[in-house]
C-alpha cells in the first residue's frame, strides 16, 4: 500500500462503512459553533419539584384568567375556524398586523402595518435577522452580558462577536465609539435597552440618544430587542430606540410576555429592504405562521382585557422581584453585588471574589436550588463569577426559600476558601 495516498481514494471495505455515519459527514460547517445553551440544559433539573428554580426566565402564565383565555379560542374556531385552520400569508395577518402597531404605540413606536413581518417568537425574528444581515466573519456588536438566545441566533452565522461593557446605565456608548474608531465597523449594535436579560438594568435616556446618533452617524444599524418594556415596576417609561431613529433601527416585539409564550407570536418592525428579506427568510423557513394563534392573539389584544390582566402580572413580578431583593440584602455574603431592575424578570449578582458561579451549580443543585452562570451570557465564556437570578416564576416564599438556600452555599464556599473564578 502506497502510504502517501489519500485516505479518501482507498477501497470502502465493509468495516470502513460501518464506522462512516453518513449524516454526521453531511453536516454544514457552521454546526460545529451549535451547543445547547446551559439556559436549555437547566431546565430538567430546575422542573423538579423539590428544586427552586431562580434559572429560567418562565412568565407566570398562571396569572391569567383562562376561562377568559379559553372563551378566547373558542369564539376564534366558532366564528374564524375556516381561516384559522388555513395556511395565512408570509407577513402574518393583517388584523393582528394592526393590533401590534397599536401595542407599539404604547410606547411610543409609530408603525405601520406594512413594516411589520409576524415571526414565531422574537428567538425566529432574531434568526430572521442575522440570516439576511450576517456573513461568516462580519463583526456584530453585543453587550457584555448579553442575551443568550441571541448569542445562539447570530452564532449560527459565524459572525465575530465584538462586545462592548455594561454599567448602571447600561451600554457604555463611550465604549462603542472608541470600537468604532479602532476600526470596529459591525453590521449591526444588538441590544435590549429595557430591563435587560440578563443584567436587569434600563438604557439610560442620554445613552439612548448618543447611541441612536453615534450609530447614525457610523451608518451601522441597531436591533433593538423589547421583550420587556411592557414589564415596568417603577419610574417613568424611556422612549424607545425605533422611536428615536425609525430610519436605523430594526425592532424586534413579542407577545410572550404581554400575553403568554405559548403563542409564539413575535415580530421584526424595519425599513423596506431590510423587512423584504426577512420575509423571504420567513417564507422560507416556515411558509407563515400558525393562523390560529395569531387570530387568538389578535382577538386577546381587542378591548382592554389584555391591559387588565398585564397590570396584574406586573404586580405579581413587582411583589416578587422585591422579595428576592430583600432576601439578597438579607442573606448574601459581604463582597457580592447585585442590579436592583425596575422591571422584566432578572437579577445580576456579581460574586465575591474567589466564587466561581459555574464550577458551584452542581453543589446548588444538590441543595435544591437552581440559578444560570454568567458563562451563558458571554460569547467567549467569561462570567463566571456572575450569576442570573430570575424571579418572574416562583412565589415569593419559594423565592426566599432558593435565596437563603444559595446563600447558605456561598457563606459555606467562602468559609471553605472557595475557589478562583475565571
């Protein structure tokens, strides 16, 4: 046998075929940057019912009246059922196309129906988006932490994460101009201005008008991702990216807070020619979205219903977010740090020094707590002394139960000597 052949060229002997699995050698290159997020990998052991789970970012859909819910659906199969069990258009319909413009303008976003493509989820808008918008190697600017659903979105399109560092009022836009002079020139600016998964805090109106003109400015366009501005527990709302430069900025909605995730209903608001692509990115993954939830969410959004039972969820989560705050001061060792959200669902800790968020879940865990390491929100897998803590899903007694549980851990790691956090 001549050694310097190929591999490749030499007989396929009946061993040779049984090792060879044909579907693993027809993968795209791009699925060697595809994992399961550790968000994803928590949730079997945070659904155990003797664990308390502060990991998942879950609404408490429990909240909802479902016999309104369920009155809902049925006047939407009894009166709509042909159209509702049909194929609907790329777009999504236009009732409820209508019905999101008027969700929009309650913060302040001017929209037509004709900018707004309807998605499964802002997760597929978010896909959508980087699909027409990344090639493999373009830069793309996110905050440091970041939303690890994003962190999956763009990474699929092997683009070169550029992240910019987080404060009190949230991205250091200083910071970005100095990227944007060494050369940094991203597609896109990804953020979420309100409330912040998974860091909590809000984007600071100064910093939101010197982002939207440094951005203008450098002709790079910003997403804007407002999962959670609906969810505000205190103070006066900020007025969004969209409505500060509708010309630059894709804006990304979903109803999974406002209503519940269970819909799927999501949507991109752009321009033409960014918006043109996303439907054709749409049509192609999926023909349309579901007709029926969105003529159920359509039918939910009529009326004053909705607006009722959200500001009662937000008590519910204001009620809860202040418990677990009160259980951090309460409990957590002297050297840990923590954002105080005025809305949405998180809570940021920074650990002691010498804690490492990551290498302790699993002692969490056997303590029947269950929380995200930082190591999820960051791109290259730093964070490890960081922590998200959500407490939009536990009651308040269990959410001060998994405080003083997580507390215990940290106070005995620290006694202990703990160790280095990377």
């Amino acid at each position: 046998m001549d050694p310097g052949r190929n591999q490749a060229t030499l007989p396929m002997t009946a061993s040779r075929k049984a090792r060879i699995d044909p579907q693993v050698v027809a993968f795209a290159r791009r699925t060697a940057t595809m994992s399961a997020s550790e968000v994803r990998a928590l949730f079997a052991v945070a659904s155990r019912p003797d664990v308390v789970s502060l990991a998942g970012g879950m609404p408490f859909v429990q909240a909802l009246p479902m016999e309104d819910v369920a009155a809902t659906v049925r006047e939407v199969v009894e009166e709509r059922g042909a159209e509702a069990l049909q194929y609907g258009g790329g777009m999504g319909h236009p009732d409820l196309r209508r019905r999101l413009c008027a969700l929009m303008a309650e913060e302040g976003v001017s929209a037509s129906p004709r900018e707004v493509v309807v998605t499964d989820g802002a997760q597929q808008g978010l896909d959508l988006v980087a699909k027409v918008l990344l090639d493999p190697g373009d830069e793309v600017v996110v905050e440091e932490p970041t939303y690890v659903g994003a962190i999956s979105a763009f990474g699929a399109y092997e683009p070169r994460f550029v992240q910019v560092p987080m404060d009190g009022e949230g991205l250091v836009v200083d910071e970005l101009e100095a990227a944007f002079r060494r050369g940094v020139r991203p597609k896109f600016v990804y953020v979420v201005p309100n409330f912040h998964n998974p860091a909590g805090v809000t984007l600071s109106l100064r910093r939101r008008e010197a982002l939207v003109a440094l951005c203008r400015e450098a002709a790079v366009p910003i997403v804007e991702d407002n999962p959670y501005g609906m969810l505000r527990f205190d103070g006066e709302p900020l007025p969004c990216l969209r409505s500060l430069d509708p010309g630059n900025v894709i804006y990304l909605g979903t109803l999974s807070k406002v209503f519940a995730p269970g819909i799927r209903i999501g949507w991109v608001l752009a321009g033409a020619p960014v918006l043109d692509h996303v439907l054709l990115a749409k049509e192609a993954a999926n023909l349309c979205s579901s007709s029926l939830t969105q003529l159920v969410a359509e039918a939910y959004l009529g009326g004053d219903r909705w607006r009722r039972n959200l500001g009662a969820l937000v008590d519910v989560y204001r009620g809860r977010r202040d418990a677990m705050l009160a259980a951090l001061r309460e409990g957590f060792p002297p050297g840990a740090r923590w954002t105080e959200p005025r809305g949405g669902f998180y809570v940021w800790v920074t650990l002691p020094d010498g804690l490492d968020a990551a290498a302790l879940l699993p002692a969490a865990v056997e303590r029947r707590v269950a929380y995200v390491p930082g190591t999820a929100f960051y791109p290259d897998g730093r964070g490890r002394d960081r922590m998200r803590l959500s407490f939009s899903y536990p009651p308040e007694e269990e959410i001060r139960e998994g405080v003083s549980r997580l507390a215990a851990l940290l106070r005995d790691e620290l006694a202990r000597g703990g160790g280095p956090a990377q």
